[in-house]
C-alpha cells in the first residue's frame, strides 16, 4: 500500500475565493487522481493527474475551475477556484501503485464554502 | 463510459445475519472490481477486489462473486458485526489507460446488535 497525506484536512473559505489542497505519497506512484464526494453522495472522479502534462479532466470539470499540478511521482495539487457554496465537498486524492489496479486515498479535505 | 449501479441503498440487518449488496456494470472492458468500506468521516478503505479472470474470492468473512457474462458482482458479508456497519462502494475499472476507478452510488449498511 501507499501512505498519502492530504492537507488541509478541512476548511471554510468564503465564496470567491481559491483554496489548494495538497496530496503527498511516501513511494512513487503511477497514477494520481482527484475526486470529490458530495454530502452522503458517492465518489465522482474529476481529474487524472499526469506528471509531467496536463490533467485528463472528466466531463463536467474544467481546468479553469479546477487546476491541477503534478510536478513529481508523489505529489499532486487540486486549487478549487473561485469557490461557491455549491462546491461545499470532500475533495479526495487517490494513488494506484505500478501494479495492479488497488487505489488508494488520502484522508479527504473537507470543504465548506460560506 | 462506465456506468455502475449499486443496490440497495441501505441495508439493515441483524447482528449474525449474512449481507449481500449488488452491483452491475456496463463497459464489457472493465476488468478489476474493487469495494471500498467508508465509515462516517473517514476515507473509503479497500477490503477486497476480484479481477475478471476469476469468479469468486474470499477473505474470511467477506467474499465477492462475479458474473462477466451478466455484468454484475456482489459482495457478501457473512456473520455481521456491529462494526461492519458502514457505506459500502462498489467500483469497475480497466487496467488499461487511464485506470480510473467509477463508484457505485453506495449502500448504507446497519448491524443492529
């Protein structure tokens, strides 16, 4: 397994405003993803994040809104921009190890926008 | 793209008694199913997954079934705990391109004790 740290755990940001959250894994990992889980709703996956390129957005999540960074192997950012009450979520990283396909998550950061 | 349903949304069982929650899938690609346990707050944890070269796999409790030719699997959970109580997500993916994983859109499972 990977051992991911995401920070902020949890914030409240005023709409409008930008918040970047920041996942770091202890190996390098093939893959990197972004997700977001609205209240008592399931996972939906907004981005892949490649290192070395641009991310591989889903559709109904834009670069605009949602930039990702992927500068390295084992660490990845996801800036919500310009943040309304509407993005009020977990936002989860996610790491799939060189083999196999096991995923695994960084504790979440949960957001509220006011 | 993948497209994954997940029943039933809750579940409510008697403590010892089996549980069995129920997905399908639709891209005839997918390969790898995992299931993911989620307690309230904390990050969705792997307890078991099974590749489609195989029909079944169990892990002392747990076991999950997969039927390719349906396009559906099923997670068993036999002799239920109080602390298996959680929301339990069903996911597909390939092991090809991008591997990304599609949820299920879960199911709340109750252990009355």
């Amino acid at each position: 397994s990977a051992v991911i740290s995401q920070k902020p755990s949890r914030d409240i940001c005023q709409r409008g405003t930008s918040l970047t959250i920041q996942c770091q894994v202890d190996s390098q990992v093939t893959m990197m993803f972004w997700y977001r889980q609205q209240p008592g709703q399931s996972l939906t996956l907004i981005a892949t994040a490649n290192q070395g390129s641009e991310a591989t957005y889903e559709s109904g999540f834009v670069i605009d809104k949602f930039p990702i960074s992927r500068p390295n192997l084992t660490f990845s950012t996801l800036t919500v921009s310009n943040m309304s009450p509407e993005d009020s979520s977990i936002y989860l990283c996610s790491v799939g190890l060189r083999e196999g396909n096991e995923a695994f998550f960084g504790q979440g950061t949960r957001l509220t926008v006011v | 793209g993948e497209n994954v349903e997940q029943h039933p949304s809750t579940l409510s069982v008697q403590e010892g008694d089996s549980a069995v929650i129920k997905c399908t899938y639709s891209d005839s690609a997918s390969n790898y199913f995992p299931w993911y346990k989620q307690e309230l707050g904390k990050r969705p944890q792997l307890i078991i997954d099974i590749r489609s070269n195989v029909g079944e796999k169990k892990d002392q409790r747990i076991a999950v079934t997969l039927n390719k030719t349906a396009k559906h699997f099923s997670l068993h959970i036999t002799e239920t705990q109080p602390e298996d109580s959680a929301v339990y997500f069903c996911a597909a993916s390939k092991d090809t391109g991008r591997r990304a994983l599609t949820f299920g859109s879960g199911t709340r499972l109750q252990v009355q004790p």
